[in-house]
C-alpha cells in the first residue's frame, strides 16, 4: 500500500464541542478538493481519504456488525438495530452526540455538523422511498438478466447457469451526504458496485461507516468491502490504491485474501456537482441507476438570479444522464406496489428527490425547479410521506430547532406529537 495511504485529510468530523458559534453559510459546490490524481475527474481519490488507524475502524465497523447480524441479504437487522430510513445499522449513541440549541444553515451544517445531521436522519422514515429505489432495481435487475440470457443461449457457456449469474451491477448517489441513499441502494442484492459523491469531505466519513456496516450485515453474498480510487478501477481488485475491509482480512488489515466476485466495490469521494456541469466525469462507469436525493435544490440556489440557474440545473441533469448504462433492452414492470410504479420501465434511471414540505401530511411545496424537471426534462412525479418520528418530546424539539429552527421545533411542542410529517417527491427519468 503507498505511502499516500498513510496521510489522510485533516478531518473535518468535529468532536462535540464545548461551546458552538454559529458560522458563514457557504455554498456546498464551492468546497473544491485540493489533490489531483483520477483521471476521470482530477479529483482526489478515496483511498487518500483512508489512512491505517481509519482503516482499522472500518474492519472493526465490518467485524462487528457481521459478528451480530444473523439478517437475510435483502432484508432488516433489528438485532443491530437497522434504521427504517435506509437500513443502516445504528451504533452511536445519542448522548455521545452533542446538538447545537440553535438553528444551523443547511449548508454549514455538511462542513461542520456531518455527525448530529446523520443523527437527525435516522429519526426520518423514508422507508417508502426505499420501497420504491427497490422496486427500480428489481426491474433493472430483471431487464440486465434476461440480456445475459440471451447473450449466451445456444452457447455451452457456464456463465449463464452460475450461482451468481443473477445480475448485478453499479449505481450512484450524487450528494450522497452520510450515506442514506448508498445505504439503501447497497443493500438490495443486484448492486455489485457504489459510488457516492458529495462535495463535503466531512460528510463522507460517516457515509464510509454506515455503507460498511450497512453491506456487512445485509449483504450475506458479500465477503468484504473493497474501497475503489476511482470509477475507473471497477472490476479490479488488485490495485495498490485499493483498500479492503472484510471477513478475510487480517486483524490489521495489512492484506487480503478473497476473490473480485466476493466484494462490494465502492467508491467514496469528494466530487461536487460543478465537475459534473463541466463534463468531468466522461470515463466514468456506467450505471443502471442514479440517484440525486435532496440535492439538485442546492445547484439552483448557487446560480440563483434571473433564469442563471437554468443553465446549471440543465447541465447537471444532462451529464448525469450521460453516465447512465443503455445496454439492455427496456422491461415490463410486474411491480404494482402502493408505491405508483411505472407499467412499462426503460434501460437505466435517473431519480431525483426533493421534499414537498414539512408539517404538512400533503405536498405543498412547488418552484420552478420541480415544474422545470417535468415540463422540460421529461421526469415522471411521484410523491411519498417521510415522516419524522422521534422517540420523545426533547430530541423532537431539539433536532427540529437545530435543522428546522425554533419557529418549527415551537410548533412541534405545541403540538405534543413526537411525529413531524413530511412530504417527499420523487421524479423519474428513464433511458428507454
């Protein structure tokens, strides 16, 4: 393993303060990474990110949640006690985590608070997103299988009636923040490989933490995690740069002894969406589903003003739908789930997710962003309740003044009801 291995980023996951100041809020794409090595997005690459002691508590994450879940591949861990927001398995306890009593701009709040956000979020039940993000990958896991069929009928070719011959492969989550989309995503069994972007370093950390304990205990078909550099190493496990956590790894993670087929390929690096305005990401893999949750909203405020803003939106939406795999033909969903699927589902999928309003249990919330995704790209709407749902007065108060500020945690009290209802849309984009 290089020595650049051994050297990792200041890390911006603050310990819980004494005394905590309000900052500057700042623009989440401003955040710009300061080494080059990717040659698909001169960004850095996440194994700068991993030093030994980091990669220790990533093995010992993995160990863990091994060791206690007893869970099928596809389904909860409540032993470990597996959050109904994305089926990342919980371990820190609350009063290790000190929350501000004062509200946090959004923005500041991924620079500075990455640990008390994640805490926030497992108390938001977006288990019918999660329903839906499955049904997605159940169909495009059925359209890739019957492609891999049909490529090898009539052939003597073992490939077809292999155990793993099942289809899998990767997708992505832009603005990944601490990992509830990845979570969600990695622990359905047709992905093979993850990557998560944000342009945040500090969130990434804890999004590294929960997919290794999200794939440990839910992915019983995988053998460990192999932390990939870059997109561009997908299906490759011999690497220098790659870092591996996993059953078969020594105590001190110093080696590896498995095979590709067995590991979780995920990539975790700071990449924000101005790369991918600019068109930085051409070589990258493709993949069958990418998901952009609670995050486009961002690149319509950085370029706010007049119709500015358009230009940035459009080409986010059009590059991501660059990096989408069109290779197999389009399938006919058997998914009529509560959840409003599509009878007739294409190739490859891009999703967005944007919340449609708090403290309202029907969807309120409508900009020109949401009409514009629609009318001038195409994307099919649905809508979800995503309530939060505390377990008591106190965390309710305070975490909806620390995220929603003290007019919203006011009326939360007022109310004597542990639950704040949301509203959460959910537009679709198929490649067909």
């Amino acid at each position: 393993m290089g020595k650049e291995l051994e050297e990792t980023l200041p890390s911006k996951r603050s310990p819980a303060p004494v005394e905590i100041t309000a900052g500057r809020k700042t623009e989440r794409s401003q955040t710009q990474p300061k080494h080059f090595s990717s040659k698909e997005a001169n960004v850095l690459p996440d194994s700068i990110l991993i030093s030994r002691k980091r990669r220790q508590h990533l093995q010992s994450l993995w160990s863990n949640a091994r060791v206690g879940s007893d869970a099928p591949a596809r389904h909860g861990c409540e032993k470990l006690g597996e959050s109904r927001v994305s089926g990342c398995v919980e371990v820190t306890e609350p009063d290790s985590i000190v929350v501000p009593n004062f509200k946090v701009g959004s923005l500041e709040m991924y620079k500075r608070f990455p640990l008390q956000y994640d805490y926030l979020m497992r108390y938001h039940d977006c288990s019918l997103v999660k329903e839906y993000i499955h049904s997605l990958l159940d169909d495009l896991q059925r359209s890739s299988s019957c492609v891999s069929r049909n490529s090898t009928e009539g052939k003597n070719n073992s490939e077809a009636d292999a155990p793993g011959s099942l289809s899998s492969f990767a997708v992505a989550d832009f603005g990944c923040g601490t990992g509830r989309m990845g979570c969600m995503m990695s622990c359905h069994g047709a992905v093979r490989a993850l990557y998560c972007y944000d342009s945040e370093v500090a969130m990434l950390y804890p999004c590294m933490d929960n997919i290794v304990r999200s794939v440990a205990s839910l992915r019983k078909d995988m053998k460990g995690v192999c932390f990939v550099p870059n997109a561009d190493c997908f299906g490759r496990v011999e690497t220098e740069d790659h870092v591996w956590v996993g059953d078969t790894c020594s105590e001190d993670c110093s080696d590896y002894q498995g095979s590709d087929a067995s590991m979780f390929q995920l990539c975790v690096r700071p990449i924000s969406f101005s790369h991918v305005q600019q068109g930085l990401l051409k070589e990258h893999k493709r993949c069958r589903l990418i998901v952009c949750a609670w995050s486009l909203s961002y690149v319509m405020r950085a370029s706010w003003g007049a119709d500015r803003w358009h230009a940035a939106v459009d080409a986010t939406i059009s590059n991501l739908l660059e990096l989408l795999d069109t290779a197999s033909p389009s399938v006919k969903s058997s998914n009529s789930g509560s959840v409003g699927t599509s009878s007739h589902r294409g190739t490859s999928a891009l999703v967005i997710i944007e919340t449609l309003g708090t403290n309202t249990t029907e969807p309120r919330r409508q900009n020109t962003l949401l009409e514009r995704l629609e009318t001038h790209h195409g994307f099919e709407r649905r809508w979800v309740r995503s309530d939060y749902n505390f377990p008591s007065m106190t965390e309710a108060v305070k975490l909806t003044r620390f995220f929603f500020g003290e007019s919203m945690s006011q009326r939360v009290q007022q109310s004597g009801d542990t639950k704040l209802a949301e509203c959460t849309g959910i537009w679709t984009r198929w490649f067909h």
